[in-house]
C-alpha cells in the first residue's frame, strides 16, 4: 500500500496514515469546503476556533496541537484556500501576510457612519468579513465598502417604496 502523504506549502511532507478514521473524513470534507471556496475565515474558525476539531478538546492551540499531522495539514488547506481568495499572500520569508488592508472596527464604523456595535454585530453575523483576534476584529477593507453599498440599496430600496 502506497504511503499518504501531503505536502505542505513549505515543502514538508505529512504521514497521513497516522491520523484516525475520523481525523481523515474530517480532512477530505474540510478539503472539499475549501474547494468549494468557502470563505477563508470560516476555514481558518474551523481550523483553530472555539471547538474546533483539530484541537482535539484543547481550548486553544497550544504546541503539542501545532505539531499534530491532522492540525497541519488542515492549517495548509486553509491557507491555500485564503491564497486563492486572494485574502493571503506568500511573502519573502515564507510567511503569509493579508493582502488586503485591513481596518479596525472604529474607522469600518467611521467609515459607514454607523456605530461601533453595528460593526461588531455585521462582523459576527458574516455581512461583514473579518476574523476576530482575542478580543479585536481585523476586518477586510473591501468587505466594509461592498457593506457599505448594500446598505445604499437597501436605504434606496426603502425611499423608493415610500
């Protein structure tokens, strides 16, 4: 029997064969979501979020999760999936980086003229793309503009059925 490898976008190959049954279906349905261009946070919040199943029951990503084979190669699927949603982008040190900018929940709220917890409550609900670190929202600046012309046309949309 052939050996099931992955490689990683470094380069470094992952012995698969080491994960349990329910570790490789979630892998191929996780592979299958990114394929089917599931947002790049949505990956990443499955990937390292509250409950997520690679951190097999850790309440955050410690060292030990980091180096497990099922934690790396779904960290690589993510990332290849934020990489084709142009939301990353390899650097020169390897290492990804947003390629977009991104904007702190004050200027989005500034931005749309709305209040911070507006933001926040957009943010959470996926109307606005973002990732939540620690207590902060990063948010993508492109994600606050198409925000702010779906809120034109729903304020135009109103004014023309008056």
């Amino acid at each position: 029997m052939a050996a099931m490898r992955y490689v990683l976008l470094s380069g470094e190959q992952v012995d698969l064969a080491v994960l349990s049954k329910t570790g490789l279906a979630f892998l191929l349905d996780f592979q299958r979501r990114a394929m089917d261009d599931d947002d790049y946070f949505d990956l990443e919040r499955s990937v390292c979020g509250p409950g997520a199943f690679p951190l097999q029951g850790s309440p955050r990503v410690t060292r030990e999760v980091r180096q497990t084979a099922l934690f790396l190669v779904a960290e690589d699927v993510a990332y290849r999936a934020g990489i084709r949603q142009g939301v990353l982008a390899p650097n020169e040190d390897d290492d990804l980086a947003p390629i977009e900018a991104i904007v702190s929940v004050s200027e989005a709220a500034e931005d749309l003229g709305i209040t911070r917890s507006a933001v926040v409550k957009a943010a959470q609900a996926g109307r606005i793309k973002g990732k939540k670190i620690g207590r902060t929202w990063a948010l993508l600046r492109r994600s606050v503009k198409c925000y702010e012309v779906a809120k034109h046309r729903v304020l135009a949309g109103k004014a023309a059925h008056r």
